[in-house]
C-alpha cells in the first residue's frame, strides 16, 4: 500500500510526497470496467461494505462530495502520475522542489521559509502562492479567500507528508467538483485511514536540516481505524538569516455506525516560524553574493488549523457524503520592500502584514453508482472571515498603518458530474457547476462595502479506445478564480478560462506515454508582483502548448521517464501602471506572461534491483529538471537563459528498514528560482540529505 512505501522514502521525497499521486493503472473503457461498475453496484446493495467487495469498489465509492476518485487512464483529462520509486528517490528541497522535479511542473520559491507559501505554476498560470490552483485536503479546500497578501493564498505546507495515501494533480478546469481557485487545475489530497503500529523517522542534511516524526494508529477493520502523527522540522537555511521551524500534527479517525454508515473524523495542523535574508541585486546575484542579508529583522510566523466530520451513507446504489469543516489562521510577515536589492535593501521600508483568519464550510452529495455511467449531484457552502493588518516598519517597529481591514465571503454552489459509457470504447463525461459568492469588507470601524458575483462553468470530455493500447480524447470546461484585490474593493469579478484540450494517450504493458495539447483563454487577467503585492487586472491572455511524457522499462531492472511541458503564455491586451510614474500606463500586449517558462521538463534514469531472499532491495535514480528562457516579473519584455538542474540518489531496504542518500543540484548550478523587477531569489546550491526509516 502507498503507505508501507512513503515509510520507506528517501528523507526529501518523502517529506514532498504529499504532492505527488500514485502512479494510475493503464486502462481504457471495456466492458470489464462495466462488468466491474454493476458488480460494485451489487455489493453496495447487499450492504456488503468490508473485504473484498471495499476493495473492488474504493475508487467509486470515493467519487461523492469534493474527493473525487483517483484520476485513471480511462478519463478524458491530464493528470500527473508519479510511480512511487520516483517519489522514493527525489532529495528535494520541500514540497515544491518535489513537483519540479518528478512531476515536470514549474516551480518559484520563494525561499523565505515554511508558511510562505511559494509558486506552482501549471500551464503558465503563475500568480503568487499557487492562487490559480486549489488544493483540497479529504474535502477540505486549503486556499484562503479575502486575503490581503493574495487572494488564494494556498500553503502546502499544512500537508503531513507521512499520513498521505493518494492525491492527484489535475491539469486544467475539468472536474465541476471544484470551484473557486481551480483555474489552472486542482491537487487533491486524501489520507491514510488507518495503520497498524509505529513508524518512525529520522533525516538531517546539509544546511543544519533535521526532521523528525512518528505515525501510529489501529486498525479494527470492519469497525473503523485511527491514524495520529507528529513531525517536527529544523533548518539552519543555506544562506544566512533563513533558519526557520516547522511542527505538524495529524489524527483521523473512521468508524462505522453501522453496515452502511461510516462517519469520519480528521485534523490538520501545524505552526512555522522563519527569517528571511531577502533578495539579491541582479549583480549581487551574477556574483554569487548569497551571504548578503538584506535586512536581518525579516521573517514571520504562521499558524493554521482545520477540522473535518464526514458522513457517508450507502443505499442501494446510492452513496451519499456530507462533509462539514472549520478552519483557523494566523499569520505575520516582515519584508523589505527592495528599491534595489541586496546589500541596498534594508535602505528601503520594510512592511509587516499580519491576517487572522476563521472560517466553516458544508459540502454535500449523493452519487448514483449505474451498470454503464455514474451520476454525482450536489452542493457547497462556505463562509470565511479575515482580518487584515499591513503597516511600515522599521526593524520591526511599527511607524504608520497602511491598512487595517476588516473582509467576511459567503458563497455557495450547485453542482453536477457524470460519467457515461456509450459503448465499450466510448467514454463521455459532463458536468456544471454554478457559483455565487458576496464579499463585504472595508476598514475596521470604516465604510463597508459590499458586491456579489456569479458565474456558470460547464465541462465536457470525451475519450475513445482506437485500439487496445491507444486511446485518444478531447475535453472543453470553464475556470475561473477570485481576482487579487477583493479585500479592498470587493466589486473586482472573477478571473475566468475557457480551457480546450486534446489528446492521445498510448498504455502498453511494457511502456506508457502521452501526448496533449492545450489551449486556454483567460478574462480579465491579472499581473501581480509578489514584492509589493500589487497587481493591475481588466485584460485578457491566452496560454498555449504541448505536453508529453512517456515511461518506458527496459532490461529488466531500468527505467526511463519524462515530462515535459512546451507553453506560449502571452498578453493578448492588457494595460498597467507605469511602476516608476504614476502619470504613465505600460502596455503589455502580445509580450509573454510575467513569471513562467517557455518549456519545463523533467528526464530521469532509474535502477531497482528487487529483492532477494534476505528481503535487500538496492535502488538508483539519475535525475534532471530544465526550465525554458523564463519572463521575470515586472521586467516587460525581458527573456532569461535556460537552465537545468541535476540530482542523484541511492538507497537500500533491509527488511523494516530503510537507509537512503541523495544529492540535490549535484553540478552545483547558480539559477534564480523568482526574478521580479530586477532583484533575484536564487536557488539553493548543491545539498546532501540522508535519512533512516523504521516501521514496528
């Protein structure tokens, strides 16, 4: 199981496996599959809920509420599937070094520490802090609305990467059962439910790294099971003035009321604190000056909290799950605005922005489980409350308020998603959702102002089996986001996609590959500078491209992989604020979209020599991740070199045992992981982890 192997995960890619899905099985719509669907029918019907027939049926009865079954071959959509000797072999940096590096995606951090949250980009879309992604936790969606520093602010870091059982990365706006921050594609995450005994694990690396955990939990079977974790975290940080910490708390417990009834209960949790060295000038940066601190009373701390209870009712070949949720956060930040970067930096003023945060939500749903289709129907609700506080500071001193802000969200949605197998080689999927929220916000003991927005995302796709081995498909949907800036002006609409999609998908025994190609035109695009926070929107932009990736074994114990990503990202008519004159306006039309590559991919050889009688198995990965000439922020015009990074790992298991060595930027490469108006956060420099993972 997916847990027996993250226990035996190198240190990097284990703690990062929290955003990387298992591999799905290479299938295609036979009539097996709905030979399969009506026998899992006939199990729910006669209440036959543990054993064999859960086996059979998990990933169907998963499909209810906002956790979607694992995306499969057969679905008319692109999905990032990592094989877990991948994950068991990436010394990455953190949760998003992980995805550049195994999964191909665009990856900025921002180097400033857990709790500020870095950039994932898919298909160009590069707004700070992954605010065109949504990331959801077993139901709970993870992006925080009405917030001062980015609207949607979404944090991994909240992940618990030993208690992760499956998740998957979605590309594109094709699954109706996410709304709000789904622009550019969703990562949904699920938990393990139960596990028997400890697992424990110790890591360190370079850098004065050190992290620590131990999962424990039961398993009554039938009855239910727990799961209950703790981690803690150390870094001195690589360069100086960026140590920070990191402590994680997890527990989830099911229990079923009856043959039919389970309800479920979950927490996640964790606390971070860290310093910042800031920024580097350009120059400072050619000059691998990274022992520069740009002002020593950077960094912050954040705190964040959710609960969950679900229900689940199975009745015949109905499923129905209603999940309810609370959320809590707090978080402060000190930053200095940088006039030049550098040594330069601390001449400029420094703002402390600090968010408390609490908020409830209710999904419900019900999915009718149909010999050839499945239909799953139903409705969202959530209500979010901030306060916001920016102020200029020196040394952490408070001298003025730029803005204290008081914001409530309420919104709610209807929605619908179905699966249909017209024949044994046709699938066609359908779905909609529509989605109304109002946002009152304004400053504390201040004019409030208020402003409601809907908007109606319809979704297609269909996929068909031209052969046993090949299939190809197409899909159309609509996406769409809350636009930067809402907190202050809550009449700002939404940011919205149509997103167009084909493809042809090759899953032979012996190797799989796939080919798509992607198109999506956005309204009302935003540009937004992670520095000041500052952002123009009213214009259009259009990302445009080719995906691959294939997998292909060869001489028994090898393996070769690639992802890549080729994306035309560009302003179609967009109009902004001249940064050094306030008089003038800036036109960037037909000029790339600040923050994203021309290609990202990633090419990896793999060894696995399996086990042998003494239960050894010894493993190897050589591995390599590129990024395109890159358009900073801020720089309008401004085309950066290519880079590629390179890594090496190795590791043996010994029974319960599990020993692990891997080296990250292994050639020791100097490359920027954020430019943006001619300052530099620059990536880390070659780094050694190693860890030991034992199971009881």
């Amino acid at each position: 199981m997916r847990f027996h192997h993250c226990l035996l995960a190198p240190l990097a890619a284990c703690v990062a496996s929290a955003i990387v899905p298992r591999a799905a099985a290479a299938q295609r719509p036979t009539s097996d599959d709905a030979r399969r669907r009506a026998a899992c029918r006939d199990s729910v019907a006669h209440s036959d809920t543990t054993g064999a027939a859960l086996a059979r049926c998990s990933t169907r009865l998963a499909t209810v509420t906002v956790v979607s079954a694992p995306a499969r071959r057969t679905e008319p959509l692109s999905a990032v599937s990592v094989p877990l000797s991948v994950v068991d072999q990436t010394p990455a940096l953190n949760t998003w070094d992980l995805l550049r590096q195994a999964a191909g995606v665009e990856v900025h951090d921002q180097g400033q520490g857990p709790g500020f949250a870095s950039d994932m980009s898919l298909r160009g879309f590069s707004s700070d802090h992954s605010t065109d992604l949504a990331l959801w936790i077993d139901g709970v969606p993870v992006n925080e609305p009405i917030n001062g520093h980015a609207e949607g602010y979404n944090d991994f870091s909240l992940l618990f990467p030993q208690a992760i059982s499956d998740i998957d990365v979605i590309k594109g706006p094709t699954s109706a059962l996410f709304g709000n921050f789904a622009l550019s594609g969703v990562v949904n995450v699920h938990t393990l439910e139960r596990v028997r005994g400890a697992h424990l694990l110790a890591s360190g690396g370079a850098f004065g790294r050190g992290d620590a955990s131990v999962l424990a939990g039961f398993d009554h079977g039938a009855r239910g099971g727990g799961v209950f974790g703790a981690r803690v975290l150390h870094e001195d940080g690589w360069r100086p003035n960026s140590a920070s910490d990191l402590g994680q708390v997890h527990a989830r417990v099911v229990h079923d009321l009856s043959s039919n009834t389970t309800i479920d209960g979950g927490v996640e949790l964790y606390g971070a604190r860290w310093h910042s060295p800031g920024y580097l000038g350009e120059d400072e940066f050619a000059a691998r000056r990274y022992d520069i601190i740009s002002n020593p009373s950077d960094g912050g701390f954040k705190r964040r909290a959710q609960e969950r209870v679900s229900l689940r009712v199975i009745s015949g070949s109905l499923v129905w799950r209603t999940t309810a949720y609370a959320t809590q956060g707090r978080w402060q930040l000190f930053l200095t605005i940088p006039p030049a970067g550098g040594k330069f930096e601390g001449t400029g003023s420094q703002t402390e922005e600090e968010d408390a945060r609490y908020g409830f939500g209710l999904t419900s749903a019900m999915t009718w489980v149909l010999p050839n289709a499945e239909v799953t129907v139903g409705t969202e609700g959530r209500f979010d409350h901030a306060d916001f506080e920016n102020w200029s500071t020196t040394n952490r001193s408070r001298n003025a308020a730029e803005a204290l802000l008081r914001a409530r969200q309420m919104s709610g949605a209807l929605f619908v998603q179905s699966a249909l197998d017209l024949t044994s080689a046709l699938r066609l999927t359908v779905g909609a959702r529509l989605d109304e929220s109002n946002t009152r916000s304004g400053p504390r003991n201040g004019v409030v102002m208020s402003a409601s927005h809907g908007v109606v995302s319809p979704k297609l796709g269909a996929l068909f089996a031209v052969a046993p081995a090949v299939s190809v498909y197409g899909n159309v949907s609509r996406g769409f986001r809350q636009t930067d800036g809402v907190i202050t002006d809550p009449s700002l609409g939404f940011i919205t996609a149509w997103a167009y999609e084909g493809g042809v998908k090759l899953d032979d025994p012996r190797a799989s590959a796939s080919l798509s190609l992607f198109r999506m035109d956005v309204s009302n695009e935003v540009t937004f500078n992670p520095l000041t926070s500052g952002s123009s929107s009213g214009g259009a932009s259009r990302r445009q491209g080719v995906e691959v990736g294939a997998r292909i074994p060869f001489a028994h114990d090898f393996a070769l992989s690639a992802d890549w990503t080729f994306n035309d990202a560009r302003y179609r008519n967009i109009v902004v604020q001249n940064q050094d004159d306030e008089t003038k306006a800036d036109t960037l039309s037909g000029l790339r979209v600040f923050n994203t590559a021309r290609y990202v991919g990633i090419a990896a050889l793999e060894w696995t020599q399996p086990a042998n009688g003494n239960r050894v198995t010894w493993r190897a990965r050589i591995a390599g991740n590129w990024v395109g000439p890159y358009s900073p922020f801020d720089e309008p015009g401004v085309v950066l070199p290519s880079y590629g990074l390179a890594h090496v790992s190795s590791g043996v298991t010994l029974g319960r045992a599990s020993i692990d060595v891997g080296v990250r930027n292994a050639l020791d490469r100097a490359y920027p992981e954020l430019v943006a108006g001619h300052v530099v956060a620059p990536g880390q420099t070659r780094a050694a982890y190693g860890s030991l993972r034992l199971a009881f």
